[in-house]
C-alpha cells in the first residue's frame, strides 16, 4: 500500500478518530504487525498538538506463556506501578487509540477458565478507575492487517498478497481513500438523521424475526436515545469517533426485557477464538440457555464473566446494503464484522445512549435500566430477510427493518 495513503489513514485516526489536541497525553495500544504504520500514527498525533505519545505493545504469543506458566494469583493481581497507570489515565483523561490487527485465533488453546478467574479478579480493581472516566475522554479504535489476520480472511493468497487485499479492504470500508475528512462529515451527517427519526418514533419495544429461528423482543428505556457516528468527551467537549469504521445506529435497552431466541449470523471472535454458529434464549432479559457448534464451553464462559455478562448491553441496527457487508468478506474481526449487519452486544450498556446523561450519577443511570458488566460483547445477527418491528409507546406498530434493509 503507497505510503501517502497509509499516511491519509493516520491522519485520519489521530484527527477525526481520536481527535487529538494541542497539550494532549495519547497512548497508541497496538500488535506487533505494523511498527512502520504506527510510527506514522505517533507522528500524526504528535502534529495534532499532542505532547506526550506511549506506544503499549501487545503479542498473542506472549500472553499464551504468560496464561501457561504463571500462577492464578499472579495473573490475577494488580500491581502497584499498573494501579498508578490506572489513576494517572482517571487524572489526566489521555486520548487512548487502539489498533487492531491480531490473528483471530491468536489465542487458541489458551486456558480460557484461567484466563477468566483472572479478569474477574482484576476487574474489581479496575471497575472503579474505569466508571470515574466513563463517558470523559476521548478515545478510537481502528485496524491494520496483520499477516496471520490477512492469511485467515485471504487463504488461497501468498502472504504479501493477502496483506495488500486486507489493507484495500480496511480502507475502503473506513472512507479513508478519497477526502476522508469530508467523506466522515457527510456519514456523521447520515448517521444522524436515522437516529432523529428513530428517536422520534418513541419507540418502547423491539421485534426481531428471521427464517433462521430469530424471534426476540426487547425492551428499551424511557430516556434512551439511539446514537451513532461521533461522540462528545463530557467535560471538554471535543468531537470524536470511537469507531472507524461504523455504520451503526445504537441503543442500550432496559436490563430484564428481553424474550425469546435469537440466532448469529457470523462467527464471533471473543479471546482469540472463534465461536461459530450460536444461539441464545432470553427471559426476563437472561439468557437461559445458548449452544454453538464451535467453542460452545468459551461462549458459556462469556455468559457467566460476572451478573451482567448474560444480560443485553446494544441492539444495533446496521442494513444489509453496508458498504462493509458489501465488501463481500467475513473479517473475523468484530470491529468490522458488526458494521456489517445488524448486531447486539451482551454486557456494559452505553450511559450516552440515554438523553443528557451528563445530568445524572452512574448509578443513576444503572437503576433506569442501563446494563453494567466487565463485558461487552458483540454479535451478528442480520439477515436478507431480518424484519425489525418497533412498538411505539402511542401504541402504535413502525416498521423498522425489512429484507434487511432500513423500511423507512
């Protein structure tokens, strides 16, 4: 990929995702796939304004020894020096960009119960350094090809082949070719308007139904909303955007609404592994019972990461026409494969998603309905054929999604 390019794309990132300014702390989290690419992205940031850019390094391979030979305890443990990162992130709101390239079974064979007992064990420590920043600092996620990435989506490719279809494929479905800048302007715009019109329907319940077996009602909150696109950091009030790309519209619907079946419709990469061809039952807005064809222990174990992991956290509402969709591929990434159809999330629900949140406690917000969990989990459910019907609080029927495709 031409170097003028990968450098529109971290122009991209640092000033329309991250939305970094002058006198800003920015930590970049990213694999090992592409030192070159990140470099240009620290060097975007720093002509933001930025004054202080930390690269964290992460490598699948690693955290497969560290699972194999360290102890429970140790895995498990907090450190000193990471407690203070933790309250420097709370003090100081840096801008955090993730970049994702990693295998999409990066992590097979990993000792998922192990890993689990110690993600619980940490979150009580990180949950509440993470609900004082929740909603406050400006932060993105954005994607690269990795080569064991590339040959997973490209199989039949050479290595260097799969990579250069990868990059194509990330930066088309990111508007990141011709004017990203104006290209994200005009999708913001888009976005914007659905979630006016949803949010004016006063929408008290969702029915999702396909031939595969889906059949789920949801319930949604008085004061949520539906959002997409960019965001707004509380406090500071600086426009970014968490996702490149998205095509989503979103909202956190009340916990313990939620009946019925609901069926994927692609696989899902959760830990570094893919769980494929999955199901959940729902009631009193629990799953009760789920089954997968592949890696059905792992998606058990997702359910059962704390009280609010089996509870819904998004129903999104993506059409089937998604320039993503359209791409013609299976990402194994849920950056991207959730833009490509409709999707829901199990786990945390999004505060933003209810009208001025800033107004009200997190707790607050919590007892209104929004879904609290370490978790949050995305999964595909759109179809050719999903038909989404809204129940309006007026009484009234809307048609929300027909043959996959936005009805209005």
């Amino acid at each position: 990929m031409k170097k003028t390019v990968l450098r529109e794309y971290a122009r991209l990132i640092a000033r329309c995702g991250g939305a970094v300014k002058k006198g800003q702390s920015v930590i970049i989290t990213a694999g090992l796939d592409q030192p070159e690419f990140i470099e240009m992205l620290v060097k975007e940031c720093y002509l933001c304004g930025a004054k202080e850019v930390t690269v964290d390094w992460s490598y699948d391979a690693l955290a497969k020894l560290h699972n194999k030979y360290c102890s429970d305890e140790v895995l498990g443990t907090v450190k000193g020096w990471e407690e203070e990162r933790l309250k420097y992130y709370r003090d100081t709101l840096p801008v955090r960009i993730y970049i994702e390239s990693d295998d999409p079974d990066g992590l097979f064979g990993i000792d998922q119960a192990k890993m689990a007992r110690a993600q619980q064990k940490r979150y009580e420590v990180v949950k509440p350094y993470r609900d004082a920043m929740e909603g406050r600092y400006q932060w993105c996620i954005a994607a690269v090809p990795g080569a064991k990435w590339a040959k997973k989506v490209f199989p039949e490719m050479r290595k260097s082949a799969a990579i250069e279809a990868l990059w194509e494929k990330i930066l088309s479905s990111s508007r990141a070719l011709n004017n990203p800048t104006e290209a994200w302007e005009k999708h913001n715009k888009e976005l914007k308007e659905h979630c006016a019109h949803l949010n004016s329907l006063g929408i008290k319940e969702l029915i999702y139904k396909s031939s595969n077996g889906t059949d789920l009602r949801v319930g949604m909150m008085p004061e949520a909303r539906f959002c997409g696109g960019d965001e707004t950091a509380l406090g500071s009030g600086i426009v970014f955007n968490p996702n490149i790309p998205t095509e989503e519209c979103f909202i956190s619907p009340k916990k313990g609404l939620a009946e019925g079946t609901v069926v994927s419709t692609k696989p899902l990469s959760y830990q570094g592994q893919l769980i494929e061809n999955f199901s959940f039952t729902f009631k009193d807005g629990k799953v009760v019972s789920c089954t997968a064809e592949k890696n059905e222990s792992l998606l058990k174990e997702m359910i059962n990461m704390d009280e609010g992991a089996s509870y819904l956290g998004e129903c999104a509402i993506v059409p089937q026409s998604s320039p993503i969709n359209r791409a013609g591929i299976l990402f194994y990434n849920t950056l991207f494969d959730e833009n490509a159809c409709c999707h829901l999330a199990l786990g945390m629900g999004f505060i933003d998603t209810i009208a001025d949140y800033d107004k009200y406690t997190l707790d607050e917000m919590h007892k209104m309905g929004v879904n609290d969990s370490m978790i949050h989990v995305d999964f595909m459910i759109g179809a050719d054929d999903l038909s989404i019907e809204a129940i309006c609080e007026d009484g009234h029927r809307e048609s929300i999604l027909k043959n996959g495709e936005w009805a209005f």
